[in-house]
C-alpha cells in the first residue's frame, strides 16, 4: 500500500479482513476502492487508506488492549483485532451494532466485544487502554477518553467542526499529554455528551 503505510502488522491486517462483507452487496463491486461508502443511519466506512493510516498511527504490536469509539461496519474494529489483543468498542446505533455484532461472530472475532452506548463517555469498566481510536470527529477531544488512556498510551481522534478536521494523536507521557496534528480528514460527527449534542 502506497502513501507512507509501511508497518507490516497493519498490511497484514488489512490484507485478511475482507472489506466487501462490512459494505452493503450493491456496493460490493466498490469495497476496495479508496474512498468511504455510506452503511445507511448517516454512518459511512472510511477509505481503505484512512483506516490504514489510523491504524498505523496507533503503533500497536500486537499484546495491547484497544478501545474504538465508533464501531459502524465493524471494519476498523476486524482490523484492529488482527492485531491486537482485545478491542472493546461502542457504537450509538442499535441497528448498525446487531448487524456488525452478527458478521464479527461470523468471522470468528472472538477478541472483539461491543457495546451499544454513548462513546463519548468511553467503556470505563475495562479501562485503561494502550490505544483508543475515535472514528467520528468531536470537536474537542473527551476528557473520560484521556482519563481511560493507559500510561503510556496513544488517543487518536478527528477533532474539528462539520466542514474542518485534523487527526490527532495523543500521547499519554508519565502523566502528560502531548498533542500531534498528523492529517486533515473529514468525519461524521461523534454524537454524544462530551461530543456533539444530537
């Protein structure tokens, strides 16, 4: 894969997951194109590169604990559980978390667990986590999501308004954060108490 992805834990991934069953069959033919598909309720699957790049972004090596806050298809969270250890992650939509709950199971992704909520607020009963991965774009980043950070540990998120984004990742440092601008992106918006209100 071109565009700076090298890290070969995430090729693998990404190689393995097979994106045409998390996308709706009259889109199938357009699965593994570089751009997002929407997967109905207002959520879309992000591009190929983008769930590449975030990934990366993460550093994980394969032993960690992640969180992902926005599970919509399931196809970041299939990726991620290629990798790491355990994915915990939540998703606000009823209708999207059964269906992706039901093709997870039947990929056999017994290292991924769900939750339907607000994940504004994180999944704090598991906490803390080596990584979290924000897949909709608040415009700040959630303090109950830098409180469930391990030390050290990596946040990544799109912070911005409707129209301007950057993906940010933080590092949790002995007990300091240091912020990193690393792209511009455009994501739906993380609805929720410590993100967009509805």
């Amino acid at each position: 894969m071109a565009r700076g992805i090298t890290d070969n834990l995430v090729l693998d991934a990404m190689n393995k997951v097979p994106r045409h069953l998390f996308v709706d069959e009259a889109l199938t033919d357009q699965a593994y194109q570089d751009h997002p598909l929407p997967i109905g309720y207002g959520q879309t699957i992000s591009q190929p590169y983008i769930v590449a790049l975030m990934t990366q972004a993460l550093e994980l090596k394969g032993h960690e604990k992640v969180l992902e806050i926005g599970t919509g298809s399931g196809y970041q969270a299939a990726v991620l559980a290629e990798i790491a250890d355990k994915v915990y992650s939540v998703e606000r939509v009823p209708q999207l978390l059964s269906k992706t709950r039901r093709l997870l199971d039947s990929l056999g992704y017994t290292n991924c667990f769900l939750k339907l909520d607000d994940g504004s607020w994180g999944w704090e009963e598991f906490a803390p986590y080596d990584a979290i991965i924000v897949t909709a774009a608040s415009p700040n980043v959630p303090d109950p999501l830098l409180k469930q950070l391990k030390d050290p540990g990596i946040l990544l998120i799109p912070v911005g308004d409707e129209f301007s984004q950057n993906l940010i990742r933080v590092r949790k440092i002995n007990g300091k954060y240091i912020r990193e601008d690393l792209e511009a992106v455009r994501f739906v918006k993380l609805i929720g108490d410590h993100g967009w209100k509805q």
